[in-house]
C-alpha cells in the first residue's frame, strides 16, 4: 500500500517531467530540422525527375522547354533511338566488358597484395606498405606515365582500361586492415598445424571469411570502372573500343550526331536533343538499380577503413 | 574516397619478433638476425613472397617509373633518343612554365575553384547528418539518407550533362525556375563567373549524402551516457548538437579537413574539362586541363611533366603542411 501511494505521483512527475524536456523550443527545432531535410530531398530528386520525365516527353515539346514535372506528350521515341543506336549499345557492351574484367584483375592484385602484407611474419612488410602508400602522396603525372603505357604497347587496346590503374591504394588498405583484424590468427595457425601451405590457407580459409571486404573492393573498383572516361580518352582512338562514358560524352557534351534515321532537319535535331534525356536515364539507371543494395555494404566499407586513425 | 585511408597504414601492431630476451643485441647483430629471419621466413613462407611479386610489379611499372620518366621535366625530350638518352635542359621547361602568361591564371584558377569547392562542400554533410541524427522516424531517415546518397553512384559525364541541360537556357529546368520568379533567363554556361559555381554546387549536390555517413557513424558511436547526462542538466537539442555532437565528430572532421586542405591543388580533371567551353576558359583552365592539352593535345611532353611535377610537389608540401599544423593544435594527424 505505501508503494502504492508513494509510486503513483512519482510516475507522473516523472512523465510530466519527460514532457518538460521536450520543450517548445525543442519542437519548433525539430520542425526546423523536417523543413531543412526536405529541402535536402527535393534539391536531390527535382533534376534526378526533371530529366526522367523529360526522357518520356515529345521530341518538340522537350525542344520548345514545355517540360517541367510532368511528361508532356508521353512517348517512348527517345528510347527506341537509344535502343536502336549501334555506337551506344558497344560502348555499353565495351563498358561491361571493363567492368567485369577489370574487377576480376584488380580484385585478384589486390588480394595478392594484402594478404601477404597483413601477415606479421611477413619480413619486409612495414617497408612495403609505406612504398604503396607513399604512391598516394605523390604521382609521375600524367605524361610519364602515358610514356609507360606507351612503351608497354598497350596504347589503343583494351589492356589500356584494364591495367594501368588495376590496383588501388584505399582499397588495398581495406583489405590488409580487414585480414588483419577480421580473420582470427588461431584459424591460420590450424591449418599450419593441419600442414595446409599457405596460398590453400588463403584460399580455403581466410577468402572464404572475407566475402564482405571482397565485395566492397569489387565495388569500388567496379563503379570507378563503370563511371571514368579519362583513360580512355587519352589511350583511346578507335571508337570500337570506347567504353560507353566516352560515348556518353561525345553525344551529350560535344553533341556529336548520335546519327539517328530520321530525314527532316527540325525532326532530327528535336530527336537528339529528346535523345540526350533518354541516355542519361538507361545510362543510369543500372547503377541506380543496384545502389540501394551495396550502399550498405558501400557505408561498411568506408567505415571499416575509417575507424580509428 | 581516398580520404582517411592514410591514417590506418600506420598503425600496424609492433611486430611479434622479439626472441632475445634480456640485453638489447648489439646493431650489427641485429641487422644479421634481420637478414637471418627474411631467410627463414621466405623459406617458410615462399608462396606469399611469391604471390606479392605481380602487385608490387604493378606499383614498380605502373607508379614508381612514372615517378623516375619525371625527369623528362628537366630534359628536352624527343621520342628517337628516349628518356634517358635526350639532352638535359635544366630548369628551362619550369623557367618557361613560370613566365608564361597561362601561369597565374591555372595556378589560381586551380586554388580558387578547390578553396570554394572545399568552403562549400565540407559543412553541408556536417549539417546533414547532425539533422539527421535528430530524426526518430525511421522511414523518412531512410529515405533522405538514401536519396542523398544516389548521386553518388553517378558517373562525372552524366552529371555534367544533367548540368548543361537543367542550365540551359530557354529550356532547361533552371530558367523555369528563373522564370517562375520573373528573372531573365541566363546561359549560365556561357558565362565564365558561373563556371565556379557550377562545378561547386553540381559537387556538393552528388557528395553530400555521401560524405555525411561518416559523421553519421561517428554519431551512431557516441556514448549515450553523455546524451542522459546532457538531459539531466536540461540541454535543449540544438544545446545537445553544440555541447555533445559537435565535439564527438570533431576528429572525424579534422582528418577530413586535413585530406581536403592536403588536396587542394589536386583537382580534379574529370569535371572541369566537360564543363569547359570556350567562352568560360578564363576560369575554367585549371592545372590539370591545362597539362592534359599541353601534352596530349601539344605533345610538349617535358613542359607538361614539369607542370605535372610543380603540381605535385606543392601538393606534397600542402599535405606534410597541414598535418605538422593538425598534429600540433590536435595532437592527431594522419601519421
């Protein structure tokens, strides 16, 4: 009965209390708070929509500035054209090839990089690091080393995009960092004991146990890959093997005829203006599809790398 | 992305090798056991020296003869007698760079696009992810956080492109805006002043979601106990933000801001040259477009590797720099 009587003013001074600390300057704050991150959200997504809606509007009406949230004469021309162009669909073709093997080769380097530059009884390992590290402080630059891809014949082949920026230097210590502090060192000792060598131990233990760190390099690679131009802008000179940003570029910034089969002047000129809408959608929308899975992995990855400096 | 990558390199555990116990061995005797212990070691553990040989191929081919073929900056290279067999011309390439007129306008063309890109970008992920910090609502959190960070995933050349075609004039989605507001259209990218502004906002608009979930995650590891304690003295939020989440993230930001001021000259090539047009290169030729037509476009290539080289050894001193600066006010810095 005395708990009773005692506890139940208690409970609501300690609610009333509660209601205290969120105060109307707290209130007012926190709607400030709604207002500013809406405005974030709409300065984000209004471009993102400007342009998707554009892409399905009429030819004319997006040449005379008519679109502005909402497609106007809805039509899927800009697609067909997209769909039909030979020159687009190799630089897409091209550009899942450097994808898929760039990210095999840098993945594979990678590997072979840290693993051994994780391990303690690695002599010569603290000299190592810093020497790729030190790579990340200073570059030849530009031309020395054109003059190296050049001197190594890969100038307008594909091993161009594939080679000389295969190993990157944040990915690598994500991966040394990883295998160092994620791996347990008893497994590595048992397969000693169990008379494994060490590339089996590597492949059938610790690789095994990586799959997160392996996927978020892939990642990294992979969307550098699928993203950059420059490279193959300087190395580059037949169209055939341009990867599909350098395309993206001729065609939506230097406004290179996208050649599309169609005879009137006005109607032509309408269609690739139409057409540039269309391209940054299909060009994107990969990447948009599959972000919302990997950013996650994407935010573990750079955090990973980020703790404690 | 490459940001605070550097700070991890560093702090390697202390190697496990200690087997004479007592007495500290005499040097020499030391450097023999080193040399006695890589013997063993590579014996016992041959497969990984092989394996690291490719990548550390890689880094001699493809970073470190770069570094050496710099020297064609102090030689008049010509292709029939190579690198090393051209004729040296002293500092003539960096004599030539330096009185050229193009000097001060990329070297503070460069300065000033990545001093208002750097103004400009770093505050707003701060400010994103402390507002973020307050919201309870899960799925609106999700939500902004998810949207804000989608730019990022898209490549420099789209980006560039939704630019040029929001700006444009007449038509684009920029001058209905201006228009609903009764102001005249502009061709933003005609103009050199907009060049700035574009490449600054378009940066901030794809990074910020990005850049914001570091801090988020330098929040998400606050201790709690501070936030009870803050509401035991009877902190307001904005009171909480300022006296517990501000110093909480502090070192976050400082290494952040330490990369950023370290890469300052370092701007990127990508974007500036697709916005560059001939009306808005007064403003738009910065260092790194600047070497790219003087070497690939000219095929000056000594001039352009002592451009490259000037550019890369002031990025050096910046980043040592700012990190003796850090170490001392912070008691932190990259290593």
């Amino acid at each position: 009965m005395v708990s009773a009587v005692l506890t139940k003013p208690n409970r609501t001074a300690f609610r009333r209390s509660r209601r205290v600390r969120e105060s109307p300057v707290d209130r007012v704050f926190l709607v400030g708070v709604y207002i500013l991150l809406t405005t974030f959200l709409i300065v984000v997504l209004l471009p993102l929509w400007y342009i998707l809606v554009s892409s399905f509007s009429s030819p004319a009406a997006v040449s005379a500035g008519e679109v502005f949230l909402w497609p106007v004469d809805f039509t899927l021309r800009g697609y067909e054209v997209v769909f039909t162009n030979s020159t687009i669909l190799t630089g897409f073709a091209n550009s899942a090839f450097y994808t898929v093997a760039g990210t095999a080769i840098s993945v594979t380097l990678t590997v072979m990089l840290a693993y051994p530059l994780s391990r303690a009884d690695f002599v010569g390992r603290k000299i190592l690091t810093g020497a790729v590290v030190f790579t990340m402080l200073f570059a030849g630059g530009l031309i020395p080393t054109y003059l190296v891809v050049q001197s190594m014949g890969m100038l307008d082949t594909r091993w161009a995009l594939l080679i000389p920026k295969a190993v990157a230097v944040w990915p690598a210590i994500l991966a040394i960092t990883y295998f160092r502090t994620a791996i347990p060192d008893e497994l590595r000792e048992a397969g000693e004991i169990d008379g494994a060598s060490d590339l089996r131990i590597l492949w059938r233990v610790v690789l095994p146990l990586s799959a997160p760190m392996l996927a978020v390099i892939a990642l990294m690679y992979a969307i550098v890959q699928w993203n950059s131009y420059f490279d193959a802008l300087i190395y580059l000179r037949d169209d055939s093997l341009y990867p599909l940003q350098l395309v993206l570029r001729n065609i939506l910034i230097l406004n290179t005829d996208a050649g599309a089969d169609v005879t009137a002047a006005i109607e032509r000129q309408q269609l690739a203006s139409l057409l540039k809408y269309s391209l940054i959608v299909v060009s994107t929308v990969p990447m948009m599809l599959i972000y919302p899975f990997v950013a996650r992995y994407f935010t573990r990855g750079l955090l990973l790398g980020a703790v404690k400096g | 992305m490459v940001h605070t990558g550097l700070g991890t390199a560093s702090t390697a555990p202390p190697p496990v090798a200690t087997r004479g116990l007592g007495t500290p061995p005499s040097p020499r005797r030391r450097s023999g056991e080193r040399r006695g212990r890589l013997r063993r070691s590579v014996r016992r553990h041959w497969q990984l020296y092989l394996l690291v040989i490719p990548p550390l191929l890689y880094f001699l081919v493809f970073q470190y003869v770069p570094m050496a073929n710099a020297i064609i900056a102090f030689k008049d290279f010509n292709v029939v007698e190579g690198i090393w067999g051209s004729p040296w011309a002293g500092l003539e390439y960096f004599e030539r760079f330096f009185s050229n007129p193009m000097f001060t306008t990329v070297v503070s063309n460069t300065f000033l696009l990545s001093l208002y890109a750097l103004i400009a970008s770093f505050p707003i992920p701060i400010i994103l992810a402390l507002a973020l910090n307050e919201i309870r609502a899960r799925f609106f959190k999700r939500t902004v956080q998810m949207v804000t960070y989608a730019p990022y995933f898209i490549s420099t050349v789209v980006v560039v492109s939704m630019a040029i075609l929001i700006l444009s004039p007449r038509i684009g989605l920029a001058s209905d805006l201006t228009g609903f507001f009764g102001l005249p259209a502009t061709d933003y990218l005609a103009q050199p002043d907009f060049f700035r502004h574009v490449y600054v906002w378009s940066e901030v608009w794809q990074t910020a979601g990005y850049s914001a979930v570091i801090y988020l995650a330098a929040l998400a590891g606050v201790d709690p106990g501070l936030y009870e304690a803050a509401k035991v003295d009877g902190a307001n939020r904005l009171q909480k933000i300022w006296h517990v989440d501000l110093p909480s993230i502090t070192p976050t930001i400082v290494v952040v801001l330490i990369l950023s001021v370290g890469s300052i000259m370092a701007v990127g090539f990508e974007k500036a040259f697709l916005l560059q047009n001939p009306l808005n290169l007064s403003q738009s030729e910065i260092i790194a477009t600047y070497t790219y037509k003087i070497g690939i476009q000219n095929a000056d290539f000594s001039l352009a590797t002592a451009i490259g080289l000037f550019n890369s050894v002031i990025n050096l001193v910046l980043l040592v720099a700012v990190n003796i600066v850090a170490k001392r006010v912070t008691g932190k810095g990259l290593w």
